[in-house]
C-alpha cells in the first residue's frame, strides 16, 4: 500500500514571506551625507535631489526618470553608483519590479561602499527577492551568507527549507527544517507547521513510513488534527499483525475522530463482537452508518447484517447488567469488573465503567488478563467525562503493563498528552 498525504498540499510559502510589505526595504543611504562618510558629487545633485523628492512623494515612476539619468552622468564615483542603484532598488520593489530590484541591489553591493550593517541588510533582502524571482541557486547562495552571519530569522531558514524541497532536495530540505524548528523552539515560539510538511512529504515519497510515523507524531503534538491521526493510524495499522492490538489501534482511531472510511467502522465493529463487546461495537457500526460511509449496496446490506447479530447480544448485556455487576463485585478477582466496565461503557454509562475498572484494579492489576484494556477503558470513560487529569493518570498506568504492545503504548500516550487539562 503506497502512503500519500491526505489534505495537505505545500503551498509555496514565498507569496506569504515575500510579499513587499514583508521585504522592510529602504533605502540604505541617505542624499544628505554623513560628515564622516563619503559625499554624493556635485555632477549628480541636481539629479539625485529629483530623485529623492520623488520617492518621498511616492513617485517612483519620476524618481527612476531622474536616477536614470544620474546613472548617464560622468565621472561617478563609486559612492555615487551606490547610491543610484539603491535609491533606484527601493524604487522598483515599490513598483513591484522585483527582478529589476534585485538586479539594482546586487549592482550597489557590489560597489562596495555599504557599511558592513548595510551589506548585511541588503544580502539578506537580496537572499528574499531572488527566492520570490525563483532564482533558486543564487537565493540559497544569499540565504546561507545571512545564516553564516548569524543574521537569519525563522522566516529565513524556512524560506532554505521551502527552496531545497522545491529543488527536490530532501535531505538539504531536511536540515534547513530541523534548523528552522530550533529557532522557534528557542524563541519560545510553536514551530509552523510546514517546516513538518516537507519532512513529511519527502518521507511520504520516499516509502519510508517509519520517519513518516515520527513527523506525524511531531505534527500531531504541534496541531493535534484527525487528518495527521487518521495517517499516523493507518501506518500503524498496516504493521500491526495481532487483532487485540489492532483492536487498541481502532480505539485511538475512533476517539480521535479520524476514522473516515465504512471500512474502518466495519472491522473495528467486528473485531470489538470478536472481543465479546457488542455494545461498543454496535455504538461504533451505527456511527459509520450515521456518517453515510456505507455508499455501496453490498456494504450496506453487510452493515445491516452485522448489526442485526448485534443488537441481540447487547441487548442481552444490557438486561444482565446489573446481575453481572453484582457477581463481579463480588469475585475477589479484578477481571469481571473490568468486563463490566467495558459493557458499560459500550452503552455510554461512562460512570459506572470509571466505577467498575477502579474496582478491578483495586483488586490488583495482576488478577485481571488484559491489564493495558483495564487502564485503556478507565482512561476513554474519564475522557468522556471530561475528566482529564484522571483520564491522563489512567493511560500512565499503561506503562506498568507487563509485554504491553510498545506501540500501542506510544500512541496512547500520545493520545493522552493531547488531552486537555
């Protein structure tokens, strides 16, 4: 089975961080010289005086008439040229002349007459505009100047990151994302969600679902959404080879909301009427029914069928509740409690399952067979009513579970960090 990313297309992000009003440009140089710098000479005044009146008038169109003619005078000096261009840089980006902006500012770096601040500023709005004209080799070649010099914020080493993927370079892509991620970490900032996508994708089309699983899970932590769920559950259900593991990958998948197909509820239905839980497992069937996941006939006569099986055999738990309650509170072992607080919770009496669980495992952990379904039912009851904190305590016990399944322990602590406070 070939894995795709459901629902999650890249955009490319250069529309976001590239926009003009993003760029923060201006002019690096100023008509009235420093005292201690260099002056602008007399043979462009006139013409630069024009242009500098212009811009501050948002003329641009007029400002680059009388810098064009500045560039025809002679001699310039190379202060002169740096100026021109600049001026001329700012100009263009404010027309949204972007290539003849980058054309213009890499014509006044190399003059060489920006302070080293100023050459740091326009490398870097260099690095953006030559990434927005998707000049992709001489962007990466800015953009890894501004990361060496320290320079580099979280929007640049996106930016890498989005290049390199667009280049087909994973890995490089890959390295760039990790960088960016940091930065955020250590701003105290959530990383954007993105900077994932790419690893993701790159694994995606690589078949390597085990780096897929740990960018799913990094994504799930960082937005929680079902669409993440739902393929991180699937790559696990695919190696998942035992039913009552598979039947714990299920529960994940239903109380996430990211089952999507009939086919899910369906085998999740009968593996749960397997288990002896025909409550639960007419709850879920008639979910997916509901839902409208049953489109074709033969499905829908099939779901028809399962449920018609069903309904009897819960009926029955449902009318030997109290009885069964009564003989398990009894037993000394904790195993008829945690049965019957799965029964009552396949009925939505989430109460009296919290109830029943907590009594089996007073008796002791070891009396009860399938300790990690004791701690699993305890902790969805909770959740269900939205207790939380004893939800979360629930799911921990998992961890003291003898041969607990290690993914199935991962994933409901995954689910159990997720939960609310």
């Amino acid at each position: 089975m070939t894995h795709s990313i459901q629902n999650v297309r890249l955009k490319v992000l250069l529309g976001m961080v590239l926009v003009v009003a993003s760029l923060a440009v201006t002019t690096q140089t100023s008509l009235a010289a420093d005292k201690k710098g260099p002056e602008i000479s007399r043979v462009i005044a006139k013409e630069m005086t024009a242009a500098q009146k212009a811009l501050q008038a948002g003329q641009w169109q007029e400002a680059l008439k009388n810098l064009d003619a500045a560039e025809q005078k002679s001699p310039l000096t190379p202060f002169d040229k740096k100026t021109i261009f600049d001026f001329k840089a700012f100009a263009d980006v404010r027309l949204n002349k972007l290539k003849d902006a980058q054309e213009s500012y890499e014509q006044a770096l190399a003059t060489g007459q920006y302070t080293p601040e100023e050459a740091a500023k326009t490398k870097r709005t260099l690095f953006r505009l030559a990434a927005g004209n998707q000049q992709y080799p001489k962007a990466l070649e800015y953009g890894k100047q501004v990361a060496d010099a320290g320079d580099a914020n979280g929007d640049d080493l996106l930016v890498m990151a989005q290049i390199y993927y667009l280049q087909k370079d994973c890995k490089n892509s890959g390295v760039w994302a990790d960088k960016a991620i940091a930065y955020a970490k250590k701003a105290g900032e959530a990383p954007k969600e993105t900077l994932y996508q790419f690893k993701l994708q790159c694994a995606s089309d690589a078949g390597d679902n085990a780096t897929m699983a740990t960018v799913l899970v990094d994504l799930i932590k960082l937005t929680n959404k079902t669409n993440y769920w739902n393929t991180l559950l699937r790559i696990e259900r695919q190696e998942e080879r035992d039913d009552h593991n598979l039947l714990m990958i299920y529960r994940v998948m239903y109380d996430t909301n990211s089952m999507t197909a009939g086919s899910d509820y369906m085998e999740m239905a009968q593996l749960l009427g397997d288990a002896a839980l025909p409550g639960e497992a007419q709850m879920v069937l008639e979910k997916g029914v509901a839902a409208g996941l049953f489109t074709d006939q033969k499905d829908k006569d099939r779901s028809a069928r399962l449920l018609g099986t069903l309904k009897p055999r819960a009926e029955a738990d449902k009318k030997g509740a109290a009885q069964e309650d009564a003989e398990a509170t009894k037993s000394a072992a904790g195993e008829l409690d945690v049965k019957m607080g799965e029964v009552y919770f396949g009925v939505g009496d989430y109460q009296n399952a919290v109830t029943a669980v907590n009594r089996g495992l007073q008796k002791g952990p070891g009396t009860i067979k399938h300790q990690d379904e004791a701690y699993v039912y305890l902790g969805r009851s909770d959740a269900q009513l939205k207790n939380n904190a004893d939800a979360k305590k629930a799911f921990s016990g998992l961890k003291t579970v003898p041969n607990i399944s290690p993914r199935v322990l991962r994933l409901w602590e995954l689910y159990s960090e997720k939960l609310g406070s």
